[in-house]
C-alpha cells in the first residue's frame, strides 16, 4: 500500500520513483533507489524526513542564518528544508555508500546554492565528529531510530557537535519498538528533550505517526558519558 505521505508529491511521469515536493516555491525532485535491506533505506524518502521538513517550514523563523548538520541525510529532504528556509549553510552527512546518492540529489536541486551546502562523511561511533568543526546550531536527524546499535553511536556523535545553545531535532516512526526503547532509556544521559506535539506537525493529516524530539545539550557536569 501507498504510505499517506507518499500520496502528499507528485508523481514525476517520466519517473514514478522519484518523490517531488515543493518547499518555499521551490519544486525538489528526490531520486529514489527501491529495493529491499538496509542498504537502500537511506536511498528513500521516509515520513519522518517529510514531517520534518514541514515542521521547518512552520518554524522558518527558528531556522534563519543557522549553521545545520544533518545525520544520516538519505536524499536530504530535512536539510533542503533548512536551506531553503534561512539556514545559512547545511552539512549533509551520511555513510560512503551513500553519498553518492545524496550527492546526486543536492546537484539535481540545489546546485545554484552551492555555496551554502556541502557533504561529508560521518558514520556515528567511527568518523570523528571533531573533523567538522562544532559546534553546529542546529542538529537533524529523520527517520535513523531503525535499529537498536545504531542509537548510542547517534547520540554520541551529535553530543559532540552541540554546545549550550544548539538545538537537536529527531524525527522518528517506530519501526524498532526496542529502538525506541534504547532512545528514551539513554536521551537523559546526554540531553534535555522535550516532545513536539503531534497536532503541530501536520494538522490536516490525522494518519501522522511520526514523533518529533526536540534536544538540548545537558552541560557536562550532568551528562552520563
């Protein structure tokens, strides 16, 4: 069955793969590679990565001449979104094996804002986030909540690219319920959260699943390791 937020773009004729959605008058064409296992999951556009985008637009404000990282980037559709509404520069981060990928998607749509944007390669537990620069003011990451190994790594790593006043978005559908689990037992040990309410994301789509944290960085007397 088609997802609901699939059914929010419009299908390209000459390549029904592809998920097109507008953002600030802008239209964005994602290339999408289908196939099954984890190694195309961040070749998709997932609804987190939508929702997220949305929640960007509806807080433009909030987003204006940020420096944005975003993790496990996919196609990019979260970082577009913080681009096309004020963010003064994004890193688009995920594994090697996709870059390619991404990058595919960022030239095809946002190659006149090159100057704003670039990629880099930052596998949570193993890449040095250090190599990058922190801190960041705004931290994204959709849809990454897919397998329990990967949640410490993830929140180790953007541990280590905020500061007191960066702010942490994570946007996620529960696929793993252990996942999840393992998110909420070890946020405390680095971060305050606060839930987003759901009725904020997309008020006119009642079948929205996605949860949407917001974090911010505990300071290092209160942080667990």
């Amino acid at each position: 069955s088609v997802e609901w937020w699939q059914n929010l773009r419009d299908e390209d004729p000459e390549n029904p793969s592809d998920y097109v959605v507008e953002l600030n008058g802008r239209k964005l064409i994602l290339h999408q590679q289908h196939g099954k296992g984890p190694r195309t999951f961040g070749k998709l556009v997932w609804e987190s990565s939508y929702v997220l985008a949305r929640y960007i637009e509806s807080e433009a404000d909030s987003f204006q001449a940020k420096r944005t990282i975003e993790l496990g980037a996919g196609c990019g559709l979260a970082g577009a979104a913080a681009l096309l509404f004020g963010s003064s520069r994004v890193l688009f981060t995920d594994l090697p094996s996709i870059i390619p990928h991404l990058r595919e998607n960022l030239t095809r749509n946002l190659s006149d804002l090159a100057d704003r944007w670039e990629i880099g390669i930052l596998e949570w537990g193993v890449t040095n986030p250090l190599r990058y620069n922190p801190p960041f003011d705004l931290i994204l990451a959709a849809d990454v909540i897919y397998q329990r190994k990967v949640v410490l790594p993830l929140l180790r790593t953007a541990s280590r690219l905020m500061d007191e006043n960066s702010v942490f978005y994570i946007a996620y559908e529960e696929y793993d319920p252990s996942a999840v689990e393992t998110l909420w037992k070890n946020i405390p040990r680095f971060f305050q959260a606060e839930i987003i309410g759901r009725e904020r994301l997309i008020q006119s789509h009642p079948h929205c699943t996605t949860t949407l944290i917001r974090l911010r960085l505990k300071s290092n007397n209160e942080q667990q390791g």
